[in-house]
C-alpha cells in the first residue's frame, strides 16, 4: 500500500463489517458468497480505494475456476460478479441474495447460486442466475472496454485469460466442438 495505512484499514472495516450483516441473514452460506459480497461492500463504503483490484489478475488468469470456488483470492475477485449484478439490476439485487439466502439450500447448508437465482427478477436481460452468469462471462471477454458492463474493468490491467486452439483453431463455419469447464467457470477463445 505505498505506506498507506489509511486504505487497508478502511477496506478491512468495511469488509469485516459487512460480515457481521451477512451473519443476521445466514451463517452457512457459501464462503464464495461472504467473500465476494463483503469485498463488494468496501467499494461501496469507500468507492476510491479499489482494493479489490488486487485480486483481478488472479481472477483474470483463472475463468475456468469456478466463481464459486471457495479456494484461493478468486472469491475476492468474484466482487465483479456483484457489481455487474449491481449495473444491470441495482445494490438491491445483492442485498435480495442475502435476503433469499435461508430459501437458498437445504437446512444444513446454503447455495449461493440459488439465492442469487431468487433475487434477479425476471427482465428482458435477464431471468435467472444461469441466464445472467452467462452475460456476465461474454461481458469479461472486453472488460477493458469502457462499454462492457465490468466495473473499473478498464482500469484491471489485465485481460481475462482466453483458452488457446493453436493446434485445432476455431474456425467460424467449421463444426461446434465441444469443451468442459466446471459449474460456474467458464472459457474464452480467441
């Protein structure tokens, strides 16, 4: 931090403060949910520190890593996800996720998913977390673009890392080909 103490202080407030509001709704959410929203959260709070573009290159070098991958900085990163959400449908999109969050799972356990999937009301842009989880991962492909729905995308530094088919090349006309990624991954191609 460039011997900035102010900032981590403020952002780490936020952060933290922002659990103590996820606990009143539900404490066995996932851990992807409580980090990627409270991270959300510190740019609300103090909307000049950006600290969550620290975690971008590690989110930028990993799509295929599940959004909801509770391991590594990725779930930090995963903050884009709600401040996409946030540009297309308002604030009250992530707040509603938490708010569905005991609908969300099973007595055990939450799923953040399906909260999210409760909280989108149905638009002409969407209707449900799949129908908006795939905008939002087109929309990554030019996060840099100012135009692309990504928050500070632009200011990342990075572009979203793209799979490369330098021995078999897609080739508009030619036949689909088929890939894997995990539930919430997803990859970009050239």
């Amino acid at each position: 931090y460039l011997g900035n103490y102010r900032l981590p202080a403020e952002v780490t407030a936020a952060h933290e403060y922002n659990h103590v509001l996820q606990y009143a709704y539900d404490i066995r959410q996932d851990t992807w949910m409580y980090e990627s929203t409270a991270t959300w959260a510190e740019e609300k709070v103090f909307p000049l520190d950006n600290d969550y573009h620290l975690y971008m290159d590690t989110w930028a070098g990993n799509p295929g890593l599940p959004l909801t991958s509770p391991d590594g900085d990725k779930k930090y990163g995963s903050a884009i996800w709600n401040h996409w959400l946030e540009q297309r449908y308002g604030a009250v999109t992530v707040k509603r996720a938490w708010e569905e969050s005991l609908n969300s799972g099973t007595a055990t356990r939450g799923l953040a998913p399906k909260a999210y999937d409760l909280a989108i009301e149905p638009t002409p842009q969407g209707t449900s977390f799949g129908d908006d989880f795939g905008d939002f991962a087109a929309a990554t492909a030019a996060w840099q673009g100012n135009d692309s729905g990504i928050l500070e995308g632009p200011d990342f530094g990075v572009p979203v890392e793209r799979a490369h088919a330098v021995d078999n090349p897609l080739v508009i006309g030619n036949p689909a080909r088929f890939t894997t990624v995990d539930h919430t991954g997803f990859k970009l191609f050239d």
